[in-house]
C-alpha cells in the first residue's frame, strides 16, 4: 500500500497526485559556457555559480524565493548547451517572461532557451531517461587563442583508429569504478554506455557518448584514458584492463572540464519538450551523425 503523499518544492510526484492549487512546475532548457563560473550547484564558498544565478534572476522574475532541480550537475569549467531544469512557482508568466525576461537578470556566459509548464510528473533529474556529453579536443602544435577554454588543447597526435578500438570496450552494461571520481556519491557503479563516438570535425577531435546516467568525472575520467591510448602510450586492450579492475588508481589522468559540454537529455514524449541541436556551435551536427 502507497504511503501518503506530501507535496515537497519541486520534489517527485506520484502518479495519480497533483499540484498544490495555484502551483505550476516550469521546465527551462539552459545553456552556459562553464569557464568563469564555478560549476552548476549552489555553493557557500563560491557565488558565481549557474544554479546560485538563475535562482537569483527567476526570484526576481517570479517575485517570490524560487528554487531548481537540474537535470545534472556539472563541474567547474564545464559546459552546457541543452541542460534542462524545473522549478515549482505560484507566479503566473508568460513563456516570454521566463525566457527573455529571466535572460536580462544573467550574466552573458548564461541563457536560457526555452519555457515550457509542465505535468506534476515531470521531474528534471528522475524523468530524464538519457544524458549526452560531448568533448572537444585541439591536435595541434600551438593552443589556439580564440577557443582556449572551449576546447582541451593537446600538442600530440591522435590516433583515432587506436581509440575508437578501445571505446569499443567501454560501451554496454559496465561497472564503471574504475571511470568515477573518488568523491563520487553514486551509490551504484553501474551504468550503461549507448554510444561512445570518435571522428574528426574541423579542426576538433570531437567524443559523442550517451547513457543512461553519468558518474562523478565519468566522461572526462573516459576521456583522459582513451587520450593516452591515442598518443601510443597504451594499447586499446587497456581500456578494458582498467574497465575490469574496478580500481579508479589504474585508470590514468583525468581530462580537463574545458572541452566537456552536456549536449542533450532525453524524456519521455509525454512532457512534449521542445527539441534543440546539441552544438555547440564548433559542432553543428546531431547526435549519432559525427563522421567516420
């Protein structure tokens, strides 16, 4: 038998249950350039953070304290063209007041995309059923000036053959131990790899993974491993050795945040969200379409 249900602020709500009366849950889809800030989540020590701005800017908006959920937190460097949040308000806005309105209170490194009410199920982080991260790598012999911190920069050649034979390894149903932060609070290792792409864009190496959820530096720990395996100082059939030794020591160097960008979240059609390219603008291509 379900226990009674109790309304918490932006909290799950289960099927069958409603809103508070005169409470709406509003989704927005919001990009930043993660470089000057301090990560997505709201910290004591550190005010220049995405979740601290926009919560700032929707109060005011709102005209009433507003708090968020995010669909994933992302740390300090990290981008993001289509994280998604939501929010429970009584203030009745028009789309616009929560899109260009919320725009005029942020600081140019934050935007959001699009507003949308939704249902009371909807739920930024529980609903999302997939998550899809990109990361940008520069192969040249001088750091470019003009994406210095939208790209990780390597003065070493790649060889994609030897890393994609060693993604290979990674995609599927894992224990990813080995790929996780050692703060990581997860309480399961457990995750399931859908895609992990390498090709050349431009002048970028760029790495297209999707999945289920993410751990704690997952994609930039996957990174930093297949890094070395392109510069020859692995072989591919490493990767699977750290995969299965299930020991975070062995798996090498993690990647910096700088080329990291959380590109797309996926859920169920029933919340009809509105659909954007994953980007950035370096990669103007949609997901599953990178060359081979």
């Amino acid at each position: 038998m379900r226990g009674e249900y109790h309304y918490k602020p932006n909290g799950e709500v289960p099927p069958g249950e409603a809103l508070p009366e005169g409470v709406r849950r509003v989704a927005l889809g919001i990009e930043y350039c993660g470089a000057k800030l301090h990560g997505f989540q709201k910290q004591k020590s550190a005010a220049d953070t995405v979740q601290a701005w926009l919560e700032k800017a929707l109060s005011n908006i709102a005209a009433e304290p507003v708090t968020l959920v995010c669909a994933g937190r992302t740390d300090a460097g990290v981008h993001a063209t289509n994280q998604v949040i939501h929010f429970d308000t009584r203030a009745q806005r028009p789309g616009r007041a929560w899109v260009q309105g919320v725009n005029t209170k942020l600081p140019d490194e934050i935007r959001v995309r699009w507003a949308r009410e939704v249902p009371a199920q909807f739920h930024a982080r529980f609903s999302a059923r997939a998550r899809s991260y990109r990361y940008l790598i520069h192969s040249a012999p001088t750091r470019s000036a003009h994406c210095a911190s939208g790209v990780t920069w390597t003065q070493h050649r790649l060889d994609l053959g030897a890393m994609r034979a060693g993604a290979a390894h990674l995609v599927g149903r894992h224990d990813f131990t080995s790929f996780r932060a050692s703060q990581c609070q997860a309480k399961s290792p457990v995750r399931e790899l859908t895609r992990l792409d390498i090709a050349p864009v431009g002048q970028l190496i760029v790495l297209e993974v999707s999945a289920n959820a993410f751990l704690h530096h997952m994609v930039r720990n996957i990174t930093g491993a297949l890094m070395a395996v392109g510069r020859g100082e692995r072989s591919p059939a490493w990767i699977r050795e750290v995969l299965e030794a299930r020991d975070r020591t062995v798996a090498g160097v993690t990647a910096p945040p700088f080329g990291l960008y959380l590109v797309d979240v996926q859920y169920p059609g029933e919340f009809q969200l509105p659909g954007s390219e994953p980007g950035p603008l370096l990669v103007p291509l949609p997901l599953g379409s990178l060359p081979t």
